[in-house]
C-alpha cells in the first residue's frame, strides 16, 4: 500500500462479523486504550492508519508518535521519534499529553515508561492506539504486566486487543477449488477439529456470516472457472476447498497468488477477560475465555477466508504456526 493511497476501509482489511463489531464499538468509546500486535510486517500500521482516518474529523484532535511515519493522516499532529535528539516515544507521549489531544496513537509500547504513560492517558480521558510486538492478541495482556503496570489498571482501560498476520491472496483469476479427500480431511480435522460436530457447525455459521459481511463476495472474472458464491461448507463437513493453481497464470506472474490480505482476531476485553487479567491469568486463560465470548481466533478467521476462496490453508498455516 503506497503512502499517498486511499486508506481501506476496516471491511476492505478483511475484518467482519464479531470482529468487526468489536472494533467499531471500541474505536466509538471516549477514552480507553486499543492495542494491535503481530509481528513486523503483520500490517499493524495499515490497520491503525484506517481506523485514524475513520475517526479524523475537523473537531477531532489526532496526535501520533511513530517510529518511522509511515503514513499520512491529513489535519493529524504526526511526530517522528528520534532517540539521537531525546525524542522517544515516552517522550514524544509526555509532550503530545501537554496538548490535551482527543485519540493518541503510539507507534509501539517497547518498554515500561511508554506503557505506563499510555495507560495514564487512557485512565485521563483520550482514546489511546498502540502496537506490541505479541503473538496474539491473548499474550498481550500478560505482557504489559511483565512491563509492570498494574493488573486492575489493564483491565479497566484496554477496550479491545487485535492480533493479526498477513497472507498471500488467491489470485482471483486462476485459484481453483478441488473436493477434499480423506487425507486432506484427516489434516483439516487435526487442526481446525472439524470432526468435532459442534466445531464443524460453528465454522459454517461464520462461514456465512464471513459471506454476509462481503468475503469472498462472487467476483465474476473473464476467466475465472469458478465463483465463491456458493458456500465451501454444510453444517456437517467441508464441501470443497480453494487452493492455488499449480503454475498460475498471466495475470499473478504465474505464482497463483496475487496481493495480499489480513487474518485478524479482535479480542474484547469482557469482564471475564477483566477477572482474569486482575487475577493475573496466563494467556492461555485468557485466549480460551475470549473464545467462550465469542472471538474468532486468527486461525479460524484465516480459515474461513480459504474456505471464502480469498486464501489458501497452506498460507494460514504458514503464519499462524507456532515456530
């Protein structure tokens, strides 16, 4: 995505369904703090800078501390930080709180003097946007208390925490589905347990809730053979799956892939999640009870993406795998 690009909307991203309402309900609060983790190069900037554009209005105050800018955000006090001269994010944070500003966005919490004052800031009325460097977005939660602030602290100023990765997008002119067979199943049972009924059953409700909100709408291409129209599951098993054409063709320079896309899980932070954080929980805990609240872990949203012909499994597992 160029600088000078037209920022994507949160649906463009790849976001939908749940996570996508948690976002929008989160970003609409007052103050509070959102987080977003993956690694580098995980498109957490592209990610915030949408968000920013949807909140930038000539009666919002945007202030941001990056390390580099990486985009622009029109009417926003955007600083670079620059350690040489003293300019780092604690205090480039310290400074922009002088201004009072209404949204804070900090390129990334890396130590504990960052962390702290932007949770001040979010217990003083701003809405703070923050990146960790995090697995996923459970681990988060435990890190900012290795950061040392305190557990009650977190858990009354985080609103949401999104974790996210990028993968290689099907080019949308030559992927191809087949009909899985019993070896293909067997993989696909033993990491995404869809021979257990009631996960089998969930993942066909997202899958069309994932349609519903636009994934993999119907994309009619001069030569594509097929459309994602139709759902790729029943509620008892998988019909069929996308995957990449061998040599793929002209128009993705024969890679079956062209662009890419987001797979995210947006984790609320329920007051069960809240419990647990004051009780110091792992992030175990925490991953399995923002599963019982609803979020759609990275792995499922990836999945059902491939199942929406927008990815393949092989890219989900390639960056969802714990090394």
């Amino acid at each position: 995505m160029s600088e000078s690009s037209k920022p994507a909307t949160l649906e463009e991203l790849g976001y939908w369904g749940n996570s996508l309402k948690i976002i929008n309900s989160a970003i609409t609060q007052p103050h509070g703090m959102i987080l977003v983790t993956g690694p580098t190069g995980s498109g957490k900037s592209t990610s915030l800078f949408s968000i920013l554009t949807l909140l930038n209005k000539p009666t919002v105050n945007i202030s941001t501390i990056e390390d580099p800018v990486e985009y622009k955000i029109p009417g926003a006090n955007q600083t670079q930080v620059n350690p040489k001269a003293g300019m780092t994010f604690a205090a480039g944070l310290r400074a922009l709180l002088r201004q009072d500003p209404n949204i804070i966005m900090v390129g990334e919490i890396r130590d504990t003097e960052t962390a702290g004052l932007g949770v001040q800031a979010a217990l003083t009325g701003h809405l703070v946007f923050a990146t960790l460097h995090t697995n996923n977005a459970a681990t988060c939660l435990p890190r900012l208390l290795d950061m040392g602030i305190e557990p009650f602290l977190i858990a009354s100023t985080v609103r949401a925490v999104v974790g996210q990765r990028l993968v290689r997008r099907l080019c949308v002119d030559c992927r191809e589905t087949f009909t899985p067979d019993d070896a293909s199943i067997k993989e696909i049972d033993a990491i995404f347990h869809t021979d257990n009924p009631e996960q089998m059953k969930f993942i066909h409700e997202r899958e069309k809730d994932a349609l519903d909100g636009g994934i993999g709408k119907a994309v009619a291409t001069k030569t594509a053979k097929a459309s994602t129209g139709e759902l790729s599951t029943s509620p008892t098993k998988i019909l069929k799956i996308w995957r990449a054409k061998k040599d793929g063709c002209e128009s993705c320079g024969h890679t079956g892939y062209k662009g890419r896309l987001g797979i995210y899980e947006v984790l609320p932070n329920s007051t069960e999640v809240q419990k647990l954080i004051v009780a110091n929980g792992t992030s175990e805990e925490i991953q399995n009870q923002a599963i019982k609240d609803g979020m759609v872990t990275m792995q499922i949203d990836g999945f059902i993406k491939a199942l929406r012909g927008q990815t393949s499994v092989e890219e989900i597992l390639r960056v969802t795998t714990e090394k």
